[in-house]
C-alpha cells in the first residue's frame, strides 16, 4: 500500500466517522453532558468521597454540552452538501426524455440544496448550544472554585484528624 493509498483510506475513515458524529450529533450531545454529571456522583460513591457539589456538575455540564455541541456543528459543516441529510426518496429525483441530462442537472440542485439547509440548520443549533455552554460555564466558574477549594480543605481536615486518631 502506497503513501498516497493510506491517505485515500485514512481521508475515507475520516469521512465517515465526522459523518456518524454530524448524524447523531444530539444523542452524543445528550450522552456526553449525562456523563459529565454521572462520572463525578459514581466516582465519589465508589471512593467514599462527599458528594460534588452542585456548582462542579454544573460546570462539567456546560463544558461538555459545549465541547460536543461544537464538535458536532463542526462535523455538519463538513457535510453540508452530503445527501445522507435526505430521506432516501427524497435524494434524487428521477427524470425520463430527451432531455434527461439537462434536466438531471438542473433538478438535482434541489436535493443538494435541502441538504445543504438540514446541516447548516443542524450547525446553527450546535453552534447555539454551545454558546449557552461556554456562557453557563462562565456564570458557574467561581462558585465551582470556591466549592472545589472546600472540598480540597475538607479532605485534608478529614485526613489530618485520621492520622490524629
């Protein structure tokens, strides 16, 4: 395999996976802010630490809403043309006659241009849902450090009385 055939294949791969990512890119967005509220509650269970106070979720929750809300506006902008967006009838349309070549060409802008619309669409929202991620983030950063800073304080008293007893 050539230099040039890996990166055909590679190029292809990449293709493919920003294409899974743009089509379920509100179930990943779901899966990954539920998991960034989730992870620090199960770890803190599982290692007898105190419960993450509110401020903390909330701002593993806006970081990740607006990691992968970008992400996904950035996988859909990558697509925007690609007609996987459509229904598979509604992705070309099939014409018959004399003049089939012409028509085909003008009458397939159509489907491409739906296409094009669903991702922009698809990008705007992300694009939104990740704005209100970094705007959540920033409201929540200070009374997430202050919490962040107690709960440090409060292992190292709980640890200190430990090595006392």
């Amino acid at each position: 395999m050539t230099e040039l055939e890996r990166l055909g294949w590679l190029l292809g791969q990449l293709n493919d996976w920003t294409w899974r990512l743009a089509e379920a890119g509100f179930w990943l967005i779901a899966f990954c802010c539920v998991s960034a509220v989730a992870v620090p509650w199960v770890v803190a269970h599982y290692r007898a630490r105190p419960r993450p106070a509110t401020a903390i979720l909330v701002r593993k929750f806006a970081g990740a809403l607006a990691l992968t809300a970008s992400i996904v506006a950035i996988c859909s902008l990558l697509h925007f043309s690609d007609l996987r967006w459509l229904a598979p009838d509604q992705r070309g349309v099939h014409l018959s006659g004399p003049f089939t070549g012409v028509l085909s060409g003008i009458v397939n802008v159509v489907p491409e241009w739906h296409a094009a619309k669903l991702a922009i669409q698809t990008a705007i929202a992300c694009t939104i849902l990740a704005l209100a991620g970094h705007i959540i983030g920033l409201a929540v950063s200070r009374p997430a450090a202050k919490a962040e800073l107690r709960q440090m304080v409060q292992a190292e008293v709980a640890k200190q009385l430990a090595q006392l007893r």
